[in-house]
C-alpha cells in the first residue's frame, strides 16, 4: 500500500505520520539523528577544538542548537 501524504507544514507533516503509524515520527527522528552524526563525523575534522556547549547534553544537541 502506498499512501500519498499532502504537507502545507511541519504539524500537518507529523500529523499524517501519526495517522499511517504511531511509531513513525520517532522512525524518522532516529534515522534522520543517524544521517547527523555522519555528516558531523565528516565535517567535524575541518573545525578548530573548543568548547561546544553545556556539559551533560548529547553531542549532537550541542551541535543541532
């Protein structure tokens, strides 16, 4: 079964998610924090050491703001 999503925004866009399966915005967030840490993996040699933010926050929060 293929099912056509129409998105206007990020709510309507997570919304039809929720309504194909409930599980699917937490997929979608899980592959695309995947995707981020290997571009982070890539760029991250190119950048000088430093304080990147607040102990205790994942590494990817620090960088995603």
């Amino acid at each position: 079964m293929v099912a056509k999503i129409h998105v206007s925004g990020l709510r309507e866009f997570q919304a039809q998610l929720r309504a194909m399966d409930a599980g699917l915005p937490r997929q979608l967030r899980l592959a695309l924090n995947a995707a981020a840490e290997e571009i982070i993996d890539y760029a991250e040699p190119g950048f000088p050491a430093g304080p990147v933010g607040p102990p205790g926050r994942s590494r990817l929060a620090r960088r995603s703001g």
